[in-house]
C-alpha cells in the first residue's frame, strides 16, 4: 500500500512539474497583461481563452481518453498500435472536415461573440490553435500511458517557454494585444505536433479497428458532454458576467480566477494526469478499496493547505504583479474560487468508479444536471452580487456534483472514503481563513508573519483533532527524525 501510495505521489510530482511550468509562466505574463491590456482586453482573451477550451473539449470527442483506457491493459500488446492509428487518424479527419465547415463562418463567430467582425482574424487564429492541440492530446495521453515522464515534462516546458517568449514580443514590441496571445499559443501547439509526431508514428500500424471505434465513441461521446458541461461551471459565468455587465468585470474575476487556479494547474490537473493510468492498473487490485480511500484523505489534505496558503496570500501577489491598479479588487474572488476546486478535486476521485464500471454515461447526466443549477443561480445571483455571485454559484454546483458523483459511483464500485475526514480538513480551513480577516488592518509584515502561522498550524490542529492514525504518526517522528538526525550530523 505505502509503495503504491509514493509510486502515485512520484507520478504526481513528476507531471506537476510540466504544470508548475504553466502556471509559471501565467504569473510571468501578469506585469505584461496588465501592464499592456486594459481590463476590457483581458476580459476579450478571457471570452476566447474559455471558447478554446470548449471547442478543444468537443471537437476531441475525447478519442484520446478512450484510447489511454482501451489500452491501459498489460495485456493488450499489439493492439494497442491499432487502436492509437484508429483513433489518431479518426481525430485527424474530424479536425479537417470541422476546419472547412467553420472557417467559412469566422466572421460571424466575431459578431455572436463581439458584436462587431474586427475579431474575425482572431477566430480563424483560434481554430488553428484548437486543431493541432486537440492532435497533440494523443502525444501527451500516449506518453502519460507509457509512464515516458522527461519526455512529457521536456515537450511541456518546450510550448510553455516558446509561448512565453512569442507573448512578450508580440504584445511589447509588436504591440498585437489579443492577437498576439493566441498567434502564440497556435505557435506553440504546431510546434509540439511536429515533436511529438515521429513517437506518434512509431507506436501505431496502419491497421483500421471499427468495432473498437464504436465502441470508443460510445464510450468517449458522454464524457464529451460531462466535459462541456464541467466547463461550463467552470467557465460559463464570463458569458454571464458579460450579458450583465462589462469585460471589465470579466477581466477582474479571470484574473482573480487565475491567481485560485494555482490549485487546479499545480494540484487537480498534476494529480490527474500522473493519477489516471495509476487508478486503471489498480481498481480490480485486492487492496484498491483502502487504496483509494487513503488517496482523497492525502489528496484533501494537500488540495485544503494549498487553497490556503493561496488564499491567505492572494491580496500580496496580485498587489506584487499588477501593473494597473484597476485589477487589485481580483483577490477578493479568490478564496471563494480556491474553496471550489477543493471541491472539484474531491468530486474527480469520486467520479473514477463510473470510469472502471465504464458506465461514463452517468458522468455526463451528473454534470450536466450541475451545469444547469449553476446556469440558474448564475442568472439569478449576478445581476444583483456581480462577480461574487458567479464565485458563490461555483461553489454550491461543486457541491451538488461532488455528492452525485460519490452517490452514484458508490452502487458501481464501493469505497468506504474516509468522509469525516475530508470534511474535518475543509472545515479547519475555513476556519483557518476567516480568523486571517482579522489581521486585514495589520501593517504587512506583521500581517505576513501572522498569516503564515496560520499556516504552519494547520496540520497541528488535525492532530488535536485526532485526524492521524498511529502509522502515520509513526511515519511522520520517523520522518521529523531523519531531518533533525541530518542536521545534526552536519
């Protein structure tokens, strides 16, 4: 169990690195956007970064999904090379034949979103960009399945460093604004197809398997739906946000959004990524009942001390990073934000029962019943409370799906997760949070140093509270004993 338990920690680690990358390099580009972009422009590249996403998640079909679960099997062998060419080259034909269908209405797309066709290029742009992602998804799952870990994080570091340096060029010297930020990410994508490509190549046949297409289809179509549907919680209310209001409020709740989606990028996306094709290798495993369930308690533990400390610290970083003093209210969203993702976390764990029963139909009815709770309390909380009504709708639809999930997924594979747990870690940090709004008025250092003892006490109030069990505590002295023998033989 503790082997499997660092194996997955290992994992995590390892991808997170390609993910800190990313997130690196959003906090790099903060001074940039907010020095060079008004609230208004940085609302725009909010509307088109979450169009991408969406268009990503349904053009995929999330073939690559199905792919990395048809052949996660150690026993699959050849096969598996027919199935990524039949997937791989079935993606490839979709891409092309949506490409001449939605090209044409470019200029359209610029007048639904914008109400003006100035921005037509940018459309023609996106769906470049979205084209090649959806392609190099293949790469990424291929190389996450075959545990080629240097090489993911190698390919990661590559589109993040070239967007990097083509964002600051082109929005400082070339002064393309918006433009700019997509030209680059389009950039960046063609990039990692084309080195990403030969490994594709070298692990496939040319060997056309229908039935298993169907199948994949059959499997991959209802995550497509729990997918939009999830983005749509999670990025729906800038739409909502900017029927009724402005993309200056658009542009402030993204950016407070980003600064939370540090535990997303850092933790959620890292420990899925490294977590997956771990789980499909252990759900039928004699000890994957107590494998699990010590998972979300650990998993919980990690996500809550790093909401946190994001939380607590939030006001200091956006305060450090903007340029413009417009953005500054941002940190207000955050801990509202950081909250829900504990939330999103706890509900993907949950959700991997229906994944081994391959009874992915009830992800998509699950999310999909969410996405229209949240639509209906976005609607009836924004025109009164703005941005902070879309937070709090966040929150209640992470709830009400994360308790779906662990309901539905319990009649399909039993898990006796250590509930009481979890919520005594969300309530600490609560609890935690709120005793830091009364250092508000503090002078900053004092206020730092006062935060950061919050911090430093959250796992001692879990031992008052009896959160440990006797190993763990003998791992920890261990632990604590090797570090202080170390120094001390220094």
């Amino acid at each position: 169990m503790l082997g499997k338990l660092k194996h997955t920690a290992k994992q995590t680690f390892i991808y997170s690195l390609g993910n800190i990358s990313s997130k690196l390099i959003g906090f790099i580009l903060l001074p940039l956007y907010t020095g060079y972009l008004q609230t208004e422009e940085y609302g725009i590249f909010a509307i088109l970064e979450v169009t991408s996403t969406i268009m990503v998640a349904v053009l995929s079909f999330k073939l690559s999904t199905a792919m990395m679960r048809w052949c996660s099997s150690e026993n699959i062998g050849d096969k598996a090379k027919s199935l990524l060419f039949t997937t791989y080259s079935s993606s490839f034909f979709i891409i092309i034949l949506l490409n001449l269908t939605l090209q044409p209405f470019r200029e359209s797309f610029s007048n639904l979103f914008f109400s003006t066709n100035i921005y037509s290029e940018y459309f023609l742009i996106l769906l470049l960009s979205v084209s090649f992602e959806i392609l190099n998804l293949f790469s990424f799952d291929l190389l996450r399945l075959k545990e080629k870990s240097f090489f993911y994080i190698s390919a990661s570091i590559l589109r993040i460093v070239t967007i990097l340096v083509l964002n600051i060029y082109f929005i400082k010297y070339v002064g393309l604004g918006v433009k700019g930020i997509i030209l680059s990410q389009l950039i960046g994508n063609v990039l990692i197809y084309i080195i990403t490509l030969p490994f594709i190549i070298k692990n496939m046949i040319l060997k056309f398997d229908l039935p298993e297409l169907k199948k994949m289809f059959q499997y991959g179509i209802p995550l497509i739906f729990s997918t939009i549907s999830m983005m749509m919680i999670t990025m729906g209310d800038r739409y909502i946000i900017k029927y009724f209001s402005n993309y200056s409020d658009v542009g402030i709740y993204s950016l407070g959004y980003k600064i939370a989606s540090v535990t997303n990028v850092l933790i959620i996306q890292s420990f899925q990524t490294g977590f997956l094709p771990i789980a499909y290798k252990n759900f039928d495993k004699p000890d994957a009942q107590r494998f699990f369930s010590k998972i979300l308690t650990y998993y919980t533990f990690v996500l809550v001390l790093a909401s946190l400390g994001i939380s607590l610290f939030s006001q200091e970083v956006i305060d450090l990073f903007s340029k413009n003093s417009d953005y500054n209210i941002a940190y207000t969203i955050v801990p509202f934000i950081s909250l829900a993702f504990i939330f999103k976390g706890v509900q993907y764990v949950y959700s991997l029962g229906l994944h081994f029963a391959k009874k992915t139909k009830y992800n998509a009815y699950i999310v999909l019943c969410a996405a229209i709770i949240n639509f209906i309390i976005n609607i009836l909380l924004i025109p009164r409370y703005g941005i902070y009504g879309a937070a709090v709708a966040t929150i209640i639809s992470w709830i009400i799906m994360s308790t779906a999930f662990y309901k539905f997924s319990f009649k399909y594979y039993k898990v006796k997760y250590e509930i009481k747990k979890v919520v005594l870690l969300i309530v600490t940090g609560i609890a935690l949070y709120s005793i830091s709004l009364f250092f508000n008025d503090f002078i900053f250092y004092t206020k730092i140093i006062a935060k950061s003892i919050l911090i430093i006490s959250f796992p001692f109030l879990l031992w008052i509270f009896r959160f440990y069990e006797k190993n763990e505590l003998e791992i920890l002295k261990g632990f604590v004993k090797k570090v202080f023998s170390r120094k001390i033989s220094d």
